[in-house]
C-alpha cells in the first residue's frame, strides 16, 4: 500500500530530523575529537541497579564531575567485566547539563551525598543517580 501525501510528508521529515541528527552525532565523535572533551566514566552496577556513581568530593576536595573540564561524560554501564571487554552500553550526557540536574536534585532533596563504599579510595564521596534521573527523563 502507497502511503498518502500526508504520511509521506512525516516521514521525510522523520527522515531528515534523523539525518541531521546522525551527522551531529558523527560530528562530535570523529571531528569533534579535537575541539571536544570527554570524560570516560565506567559503572559495572549499572547494569543491575539502574543506578550510576557521580563522584563529587575526594576527601575535603571538590572533585570529580563537578571540577571537570570535559565539555561531554561517557558513562560505560553495561556491566562487562575483565581489563579487554569492550563496552556495549555508553551513555553520553553533556556534562554541564548533568552537573545541573545533578545539583537541583540535591537541592529538592532526592539525591544525598554518600560515601562510596568498595571503591579503590574510601574517602571518596558522591551521588548515586536513577539513570533515569541523569538523562533528565520526566516520569509521570
């Protein structure tokens, strides 16, 4: 069945939306490279409780997150383990964006700092995130 002129012009707008989507994607990744900062971030919990770690102080330092310079966090959450798997889930998130969600959730009161336990320095602290929350998804 043919689709009607209507139907027709949705979906070439779809299309075109989606083009230009794809082409900035492709832009920050291989030409972005020089001019954009990422900070890697890998959660092997993530996976399990739908939850990702957000450093922000190590001792009686700000750290983290909330001093970083990358423009971009990627957060690796698909739980592989072992030093050559490769990542299978990466969330991207502009950082400033997060560190904004990040800090008017604490602010309401859903998010409290914690100390993060099993990690390599016990005198780190931070947030633990609904990713949900992170990626600035409305529930309703």
């Amino acid at each position: 069945m043919k689709p009607s002129p209507k139907e027709r012009s949705k979906w070439d707008f779809e299309l075109a939306y989606g083009e230009k989507q794809e082409t900035a994607v492709l832009d920050l990744l291989w030409t972005g490279r020089d001019k954009v900062r990422f900070e890697i971030k890998s959660d092997r919990k993530a996976h399990e409780t739908g939850n990702i770690f957000v450093e922000t102080q190590d001792g009686p330092r700000t750290s983290g997150l909330m001093v970083s310079t990358a423009d971009w966090v990627v957060y690796d959450i698909a739980g592989r383990h072992g030093l050559d798997a490769k990542p299978k889930v990466l969330l991207f998130m502009e950082r400033e964006s997060l560190v904004a969600r990040l800090q008017e959730l604490v602010r309401s009161g859903r998010l409290r700092p914690r100390n993060a336990k099993g990690s390599d320095q016990s005198s780190v602290w931070g947030l633990v995130v609904p990713i949900l929350d992170a990626l600035g998804v409305k529930k309703k």
